[in-house]
C-alpha cells in the first residue's frame, strides 16, 4: 500500500482544509509538537479504511471516544478524504461524519465500487486485503510500543512482535507449506515402490528380446511364404483381369450399341421434327408476300394515324364545344318557346282590348252629343246663375256631360 494524498476538514484539531501529499518513492516524516495532531493523521487514514481507529477501540466508560466525537467542535461534520495505490489499481475513498451518522464511498481507478458500510468490505476483500486486526498489526506501530519490546526476553519478545506484526498467520502458512512437504514426501516414497516393482519386470527383458528374436525369424519365414503366394495370386488375379477386361468390353460394346441406337431413335425424331419445322417455315416464306405487303399497309396507316391525331385532337374539342353549345340552344329554344307562348298570350289579350274600342262612327256620334251636352250645359249655367238653387234634375245633368266629357277624353 502506497499513501498519496490525504485531506482533512473539520476532522479533531483540523477545522481548516488540511492536505498532505506523499512523494512517491521517498520517507516521509511528519513532526511537531504533542497535540498538533500527529495521531490524527493515522486515526484519519483508519477511521476513512475501516471506520475504526485506536481511540474508539474500546468503550466510552474506559475513556475510548465514539467515532462521532472526532468531528471537530466547532463544526457539524468532517470530511476525509484518502488516495492510495495498492496491487496496481489506484484507490480514493471518502468518508464524512456528523454528530449522528457516517457514510463513505470507495473508487477503483475512477470507477465507484461500494458506499455505505460495505466500503469496509470491499476495503478488506480487495483495496487492502487485510482486516482491522492485520492492518493495524502490520502497519501501525504505535508510541511506547517498541520501547517496550526493548525490555522484554527474547521469548516473550518473540510473542509480543508475533502478536505486533500479526505473524501468527505466517506459522498457520509454515505449517501448511510442511504438511505439503510431508505429502510430497510421501509421493517419492511411493514413486521409489513402484520402481522396485518395475525392476523385477526390467531383469526379464533379454529373455523376451531373446523370445522377439525368435518371433522374427518366424515372421520373415511367413513373410517369404506369402511372397510366393502372392506371385501365384498375381498369375491368377492377371488371368482373372483378363477375363474381367474382355467381359468389361463386351459389356460396354453392348451399351455402346444401346446408345447408338438410341442415338439414331433420337436422330429420327429431330429429322422429323427439323422437317416439321422446314415444312412451317416454307409455308411462313410463301406466305411472306402478302405478310410483308401488309405489314407495310399497317405501317402506313398508322403513320397516316400519327399524322391525323392532331386532327382528331381538334375534332374532340370541337365536339365538345358543340356539346356544350347544344346544351345552351336548347336552354335558350326553351326561353324562346315561353316568350313565344307569352307574346301569344300577349296579342289575344290586345285583341280582346281593340274590340273593347269604340268605331270612328261612335266616336264622332258621341263628340256630336258631347257637344250638344256642354252647349246645354252651358246654358243651363247660364240659367243656373240667374236661379238661387239648381234643381236636382240639373245636377244630374251636370254629372251626366262631366262623365261623357272624361270618357270622350280617355277614348281620344
């Protein structure tokens, strides 16, 4: 484990801000006075690891503080912050503690691997692999305690650096490796049994490299004898492929011949076929006359179509022009059959009226009267002036030239 930085705020003495960085690869050595907060520094580093440190490693009635009295008494909380290397991998963790709870978070090269309680965890498995008790062992060395060892005899002292330095778990590792020792030990013996067996096996060897020698000579006797019988199987197997060449040529004249013939049922078929197709296409070229005279008639009639669709192009239009013009004829012979049947109506209701009309005679006999009446009538005015009153018989005749005089005026 390698120390790098570690900060402080509001932690015991450290109300401030407070940093200190380790240079790699050098000792350093924090001095000063009692009370300037040396201790302080490791009970930091243990209470940010483990949440544990000497001072609150007991209970509070033997004078052990809480780990919430470590937050300085001027403020409500501390904040530890502690960068380290270890195993290769760069490890931050934060702490924070106020008067009623902690909380913490641990960062594997950057990344976030526990928060909470398990900080102490990941702490013990992994970041530091160690728990409190080894840790604080093998790491710590606290004042008075190496003066003390001074003092003791080498056993006692033997115990007390065991016990110091937690080197009780090398012995527990002695052991083992001494039990394996013993194990291996115990495999030689059994291997060096096994070969005293084997040595019995090994003395037999040159009878049985005798025995092969004898086993060899029969083999090359056999081996001689299937030589000569295998030159009399090659006689026999050539007589054999002999036989077996002439019925193989046999069998294939005999396919060759189906195939020929089969060859010349097929040949047949497409002569009769190809003369099918002579046939069709002879009767195609006597035909090709008449096809090619009309196939130029239909070439030029559809030029002369291509040339006539302007044409029709207008007459569609034109047509659809007379539609439209029919349509509105036909809505303006309907007017004209109405102002017809009216100006009928019109004409019988003025000859109806001219026969209404007086003649020439009628009108000349009622200006005569007329004027008899108003000669009358003006002397009866005249008479009329010289009477007080007008008799009733004059009124009506006054009445009677008023109305001829307005008809003689409304008939002229």
């Amino acid at each position: 484990m390698k120390l790098k930085q570690i900060t402080l705020k509001g932690f015991m003495r450290f109300k401030d801000s407070f940093e200190i960085a380790f240079p790699q690869n050098q000792v350093t050595l924090i001095a000063g006075e009692n009370g300037a907060g040396k201790t302080s520094i490791l009970d930091a580093i243990c209470i940010c690891l483990y949440g544990k440190t000497f001072r609150t490693s007991g209970r509070a009635t033997s004078g052990y503080l809480g780990i919430y009295d470590l937050v300085n008494h001027d403020l409500t909380k501390a904040i530890i912050r502690l960068e380290f290397e270890n195993h290769g991998h760069n490890y931050v963790v934060t702490r924070e503690i106020t008067k009623h709870d902690t909380d913490g978070e641990i960062f594997e090269d950057g990344e976030s691997k526990a928060t909470g309680r398990r900080v102490y965890d990941y702490v013990r498995s992994r970041a530091i692999g160690l728990d409190w008790e080894g840790f604080r062992k093998s790491t710590i060395v606290l004042q008075g305690e190496m003066s003390a060892l001074t003092d003791l005899d080498p056993g006692p002292r033997k115990k007390a650096f065991t016990q110091l330095f937690g080197l009780d778990r090398y012995f527990v590792f002695e052991q083992l490796a001494k039990k394996k020792a013993d194990n291996k030990a115990s495999d030689i013996n059994a291997t060096e049994e096994a070969n005293k067996i084997l040595q019995a096996d090994i003395e037999q060897i040159p009878q049985l490299k005798k025995e092969l020698r004898g086993l060899r000579k029969t083999v090359a006797a056999l081996e001689r004898k299937k030589e000569q019988l295998g030159k009399k199987l090659k006689s026999r197997r050539t007589d054999m492929d002999a036989y077996e060449t002439g019925h193989n040529d046999y069998i294939k004249q005999s396919e060759k011949l189906k195939g020929t013939e089969q060859q010349i049922s097929d040949a047949k078929k497409a002569v009769k076929k190809n003369q099918d197709e002579l046939d069709r296409l002879l009767s195609i070229q006597r035909q090709f006359g008449t096809l090619d005279k009309l196939y130029k008639e239909y070439s030029s009639l559809e030029k002369k179509i291509s040339e006539l669709n302007p044409t029709k192009v207008k007459y569609d239009n034109l047509s659809s022009q007379i539609i439209k013009l029919e349509t509105i004829l036909n809505g303006k012979e309907e007017t004209l059959s109405k102002i017809v049947d009216k100006v009928r109506e019109t004409k019988s209701y003025i000859s109806k009226l001219r026969k209404q009309i007086p003649s020439a005679s009628e009108l000349a006999k009622a200006k005569g009267e007329l004027k008899k009446m108003e000669e009358r009538r003006k002397e009866i005015e005249r008479k009329g002036e010289q009477s007080q009153r007008t008799s009733p018989t004059n009124c009506r005749i006054n009445k009677r030239v008023e109305d001829k005089k307005r008809r003689s005026e409304g008939q002229g």
